[in-house]
C-alpha cells in the first residue's frame, strides 16, 4: 500500500486538506481556522468572546457577522451543536496522525 505523509504548519492548511468533505469556502475556510487559531480547545468554538476575538483578528466590525457563518459551519457539518456549545466535526477536531484509506466505488459504473 502505498502511504503519502502530508505535514502542515496552520489551522488553514488543516482544513483545506479535509474541506472535499465541507465545501468550505475560501473566506469560511479562513474564518473557521482563525476560530481553531484562538482556541485550542475544540468545545465552545463559537462561544461570543471567541467570535470578538475573530472579528478583532480579521478586521470584522461587528462580531455578530460570523453568526452567518457559524450557521453555513453546522450546515456544511464543520461543527456540530453538542450541549449547547459548538464543536468542530470529529476529523477537524483530532490533529493527531490520522490514517485515510480511499476505496473506489466501482458500483456506478
């Protein structure tokens, strides 16, 4: 079996690696790392004080923009509601080694 090793050194690069599965786009790609850049913990991601902090850092003048975009984050399954806080998908919150193996569906052919 063949093994590629992909490093990356940033929250964005993280997620453009998995977004084939979030259709993410460029500026919520950006917004959503900034949010993984302010808070290493994956629990309460889009807490208030973190959504001041991300404006603050992307020059947004009212944080409550990004309650737009937390909502296009739940509905492209980037992050869930759990407990009444927003968490990141289970592949975006693990940044240890993971293993991807990709089968080929041969039935629609």
């Amino acid at each position: 079996m063949n093994k590629i090793t992909l490093k990356v050194d940033s929250n964005y690069k993280y997620l453009q690696f998995w977004n084939s599965m979030f259709n993410l786009t460029a500026k919520e790609l950006s917004i959503l790392a900034a949010f993984m850049d302010i808070n290493d913990e994956v629990t309460n991601l889009c807490s208030h004080d973190n959504k001041v902090k991300v404006a603050k850092k992307l020059k947004i003048d009212d944080p409550n923009k990004l309650n737009n975009y937390v909502k296009r984050f739940k509905d492209k399954n980037a992050i869930k509601l759990k407990n009444n806080n927003y968490v990141l998908h289970k592949l975006l919150g693990n940044k240890k080694s993971i293993t991807v193996k990709v089968v080929w569906d041969n039935s629609s052919q």
